[in-house]
C-alpha cells in the first residue's frame, strides 16, 4: 500500500488555485511540494509572457490531476479562484482530489457551499505540521530542513 501511494504521488499533478495578494505564502508551500518531488501547476511560474492566460489556467485545469485551493480573505475577494474551484467541482476527475490549505480561519462559504465536505488542512498555526498532514493526502513523508 505504500508503495501505491507513494506512486501515485509522483503522478499528482496538483493545481494551485489562489489569491495574488498570497504569493508570498504561497511560494513557501509551492517550494516544500516541488522539493518533496511533487509536480504543481502555480500561475506566476507557468503562465511566461504573452501567453493568453485565462487559456493557460483552463489548460491547465484540464490536464491536473489534483486541485489545492489556498483559503484566506483574499481569495473570498477573487473571482478567478471563485472560477477554478467552481470549474473543479463540476469535473468528476477531481472527486476525492481537491484539498483546501486554511490560510487563515474563516468562514469560507462564500467561495462554495460544498467546502465544509473537501478535506482542509490548517496552515494558520505551525508550518511543520500542516505540511505533514497536507503531504500525507499523497502518501508523501515530509522532511523539514
């Protein structure tokens, strides 16, 4: 068994949706997933210039395996990770796949209803912890260094 989920974690391919008002934390968790070995799609790194970008995120979209939605104020204020989360709720693909990291508590209805059901890991607290628990939804040991 994990030897299976340790494959299937070098085959996740996980997009990140989030607020750009959050880059600066989420560069810190793009940097622990791609050290652990794990493949992510994150808008700022992928999208290069004079790329139609809206085409590059629903590409994107199409071709991840795993969706990460960064939960903080900032994203109840953005229409595209209000779009991303509402487009990965409708692909059966995504079903079991889609893992909310929780910035800052809060209550985040107003992205969708069906959050309170998608499995959350809390970030608000120490950084060690929750990427020990966000690294095992993919059977993923994590080493801090």
């Amino acid at each position: 068994m994990a030897r299976k989920r340790r494959a299937a974690a070098r085959y996740a391919n996980i997009f990140i949706s989030h607020s750009s008002r959050d880059r600066v934390f989420v560069e810190k968790v793009v940097t622990e997933l791609r050290r652990h070995g794990m493949a992510c799609w994150y808008a700022p790194i992928n999208i290069v210039g004079a790329q139609q970008w809206q085409d590059e995120i629903g590409r994107a979209l199409r071709r991840c395996n795993w969706f990460l939605i960064i939960l903080s104020r900032n994203a109840l204020r953005s229409k595209w990770v209000k779009r991303e989360l509402a487009y990965v709720l409708d692909d059966n693909r995504y079903d079991g796949r889609i893992v909310a990291i929780v910035k800052t508590p809060g209550n985040y209805a107003g992205l969708s209803w069906t959050l309170s059901a998608i499995q959350q890991v809390d970030f608000s607290g120490k950084l060690d912890g929750a990427f020990g628990s966000l690294f095992r939804v993919w059977g993923v040991t994590y080493r801090a260094d």
